[in-house]
C-alpha cells in the first residue's frame, strides 16, 4: 500500500508540472488517445520496439566509427564519437523514461477518467488528472495482471504521444518564404 502511495505522489507531482508547463503533452496525448486509440497502441508498439532499437543501433554505430577512427590513427575523434553517443543514448533514454513513466500513464488516466466521466468533466483537467493516475495506480497495483496492465498503458500512452507529438511538429513548422515572382 506504501508503494501505491508512492507511485501515485510522484505520478501526480511530475504529472502535475507536465499539465502545467506543457500542457498539449498530457491534454494532447489524452485527447488522441480518445479519438484514435487503435492508432495508438499501433504507434505505441512500434514506438517501444524502435526505441530499442534505435539506441543498439547508435551503439553499433559508434563502435564501428571507432573502429574506424582508429584505424585512420584519429584517437581525439573516437573519444570525440564516443562522448558524443553516449550523451546522446542518456538524453534519449531520460527522455523515455519521462515518457514511458509518467506523461502516458497520466495521460491514459485522463483519457479514461474523461470518457468515464463524460463531457460535462472535460474542462476540469486538473480533477481528470488526479483520478485518471489514482486509476492507473489502482489497476496497475492489482498482483500479477497490474504489470500486464502497466505494459498495455504504457503503449496505448507512448503511441497517443508520438501522434500528438507528431500533429503538434507539423503544425509548427515555419512556412517557406514565398516565391519572388517576377
């Protein structure tokens, strides 16, 4: 029970500044997942597996630069390639970590808690918020099934947040310049 209690602070504290500072990640991701939740778990499973192996293939990458980097005598660029990938895996696997952890179980708690709830709730975030995680917590605390159930989430989350993610890029990118006409 001490663990469950735990889990839902520091759910709801990380949850809490992601709804505050960036609130598209966990509303937005909530949101798809609402509306496209086959998607989402699609996305999400695909996202999983090619975090994996995206991070063996910058490791690959790097040992085979090395090699040859040393190879041509350059040993201030292998440690140069290596630094360089092995900052780049901790940022990535951080920012997974964030992702996987916290935003999408969060954000599949609000989702269910405002389809759970309905409309009328839909504009009081921050009450979705809370018992979407006590949700999440709860179901994934029940022995044996809640790790199943935390690995279903976590999918349907990370896939609803690389959709919502990838929406919200390509609204934002910047327009060409026009072209001069003559």
């Amino acid at each position: 029970a001490l663990g469950a209690i735990r889990r839902v602070v520091s759910l709801l504290a990380v949850a809490a500044l992601l709804l505050w500072l960036l609130p598209w990640s966990i509303e937005g991701t909530a949101q798809t997942l609402r509306e496209r939740p086959a998607a989402s778990f699609g996305f999400g499973a695909v996202g999983l597996s090619g975090s994996i192996v995206a991070i063996g293939a910058v490791m690959i990458g790097t040992a085979l630069l090395a090699i040859i980097l040393g190879l041509l005598t350059l040993g201030e660029l292998v440690v140069l390639a290596i630094s360089a990938s092995i900052v780049a895996i901790i940022v990535f696997v951080f920012l997974l970590v964030i992702v996987l952890a916290y935003l999408a179980p969060a954000a599949v708690g609000m989702a269910v808690a405002g389809l759970a709830l309905g409309q009328a709730w839909a504009t009081r975030r921050w009450l979705l918020l809370v018992l979407g995680v006590l949700g999440v917590v709860i179901v994934t605390s029940i022995p044996v099934l809640g790790g199943w159930l935390g690995l279903v989430i976590v999918v349907f989350g990370l896939g609803a947040f690389l959709l919502t993610a990838n929406a919200r890029r390509r609204r934002t990118q910047p327009l060409p310049p026009p072209l001069c006409s003559q």
